[in-house]
C-alpha cells in the first residue's frame, strides 16, 4: 500500500476561540478520510459526493472509448454514449438498450460495478453515520461571572438545553489551563480541576447554573484578574448526559479565554411568573449581565 504525502504545510488547531498555528505534520492524501466526511459540512459533503460520482463515470467513459466498439446501441454515439453508459452500470441500473457486446466491454464493465456496489456502500454507511450522529443542543452563557455568594467568592457559569428534552443523568467538569513555572524554573502549562457545588443534575431541561467556590482549595483563591492574564488562563467546561429520547449520549463543552470573566457582575433571571401565575424561561437573556452594584438594585 502505497503512502502519498504532501509536503510539510502550517495547520491551523483551535483551542477554545483561539486560533493556533502548527508545523511540520505531514498530511496524507487518504488519512482520515472518514473523519474528514463526518466533520464537514452537508453542502460541501454533498458537493464532494457529486464530483467523485462526475470523475469516475469521466473515468469510465474514457475506458469504454479506448475498446472497439464495446458498447451495443451505444447512443449518442463517441464519448457523451460511453460516458452516459457508466452512469448507468455504476449505478447499476442497466436499463437493457446499452450493454456490453465485447470481451473488453464486459471486463470494464465488471471493474465498474464492483466500484459502483463499493461506492454506494461507502457512501450510505457515512450518510448514516452523520444522520445519526447525536447533537447536543446545549447552549452556554458568553461570559462567567465571579461574585459574592454567601459570603463566599463564588465562579458562575450557566447553561440551557435548547431542545428542551430530559438529558437524564447529566454531568459536568470545569478545569482550569494555566501556565505555571515548576521549582526547576520549568515552563508548564498545567490542567487544575475545579471542583463544582453540584456537577449532577438528574433532570437537564431548561437550564443549569454551574458554580465552583473560590476557597483555599481553589486553584483560583488569591487570584486577580492581573494574575490570570499573566498566566494565559482558560476554563474548560464539558457536559454530558444521556438524551431520553434516543438513549444516546450526549457531549458539548464551552472553553472562556480568561478576558471573558467578569468580575462583581450578576447574570440576569431567565425565570419569572406573569401575572396569571404562569412560569416562563426568557432564554434571550441567558448572556445578559450587569454590574453587582446594578442588578442588586430593586427593579420596582
């Protein structure tokens, strides 16, 4: 089996909203095809389906010219007949007026349908695969928040299910990714765990709140928003759960560069009653935020 590479070219990763610039990887022509069609989009899938299928049937025809007249009732007749031909044989749909009439015809024909079955094959197991994919819905809030809670400082962030089904058995972890210095002088970029006061919810619907208290076994006590910029902080936050209604599991994660926390602000309600009594969830004010001093402040 043969390898093809091309030459060695910058890669762009993303780390949360972070553009980051890699060198030096080698890229194979065929490596990760199958990831390849399962992350891009359905225009451009479809579009790469379309020009595969438009080549090989070229590809095809071209063959079927270079015989003597392997094709019987071949119409039109040159290229355009042949070329119409292998649309039919790789598709197998063999309508019967075209058919092979030579030794090198029926032996074309025969690699033609073996590609086409392999084609189709290929094609519907990865159709399937990206219908059946589970998608989470879940959204996060722009920005966490520290403030004040019980007399303790406490670091919030909030999320909602969008679809609005029961994800059962939810779970989440928040960490940290700091650059640190070790005792030797060493550089290291290091993952901290930040515990959260509750990181089960047996019922996500609507939405959930997330807070983690800045104690003495914080990784985050004593910091400053100076001191999280000087070490490059992110928080990482990830859910997961089961949805009930496709017993699949469910994964989404939210990543915030350390410009994105604001401090001694407050997040908007998203519940409240009317005057009927009746309960409503505002979800366009689930990234709505305002200074301590402000949203403390009776609303009348």
């Amino acid at each position: 089996m043969f390898d093809f590479h091309l030459s060695k070219r910058e890669n762009v990763a993303l780390l949360g909203d972070r553009e980051i610039i890699t060198h030096g990887l080698q890229t194979q022509v065929w490596s990760d095809l199958y990831h390849r069609c399962m992350m891009m989009r359905w225009p451009v899938f479809f579009l790469m389906v379309g020009v595969a299928f438009l080549l090989l049937n070229l590809l095809f025809g071209t063959l079927y010219t270079l015989g003597a007249h392997p094709i019987a009732n071949l119409y039109p007749t040159g290229f355009w007949g042949a070329f119409f031909f292998s649309v039919e044989t790789i598709a197998t749909v063999g309508y019967g007026d075209m058919h092979p009439q030579s030794v090198y015809g029926h032996v074309i024909a025969t690699i033609e349908i073996f590609t086409g079955m392999m084609s189709i094959a290929l094609i519907t197991g990865v159709m399937f695969a990206r219908f059946s994919r589970p998608h989470a819905r879940i959204m996060f809030s722009h920005n966490p928040v520290i403030r004040p809670v019980d007399g303790q400082m406490m670091l919030m962030m909030r999320a909602a299910n969008a679809r609005q089904n029961v994800i059962v058995d939810a779970s989440a972890r928040l960490r940290i990714i700091r650059q640190e210095r070790s005792v030797e002088g060493l550089q290291i970029r290091r993952i901290h765990d930040l515990t959260l006061v509750r990181h089960q919810h047996p019922m996500f619907v609507l939405s959930w709140t997330l807070m983690h208290v800045i104690d003495e076994s914080s990784p985050l006590f004593g910091m400053t928003p100076e001191d999280l910029a000087r070490t490059d902080c992110m928080l990482v936050l990830s859910l997961d759960g089961t949805d009930e209604t496709t017993t699949q599991t469910m994964r989404s994660r939210q990543s915030y560069n350390h410009e994105l926390i604001r401090w001694q602000y407050a997040y908007a309600d998203l519940l409240y009653t009317d005057a009927t009594g009746q309960t409503h969830v505002d979800y366009s004010r689930m990234n709505e935020i305002r200074p301590l001093a402000v949203a403390e402040q009776p609303t009348g």
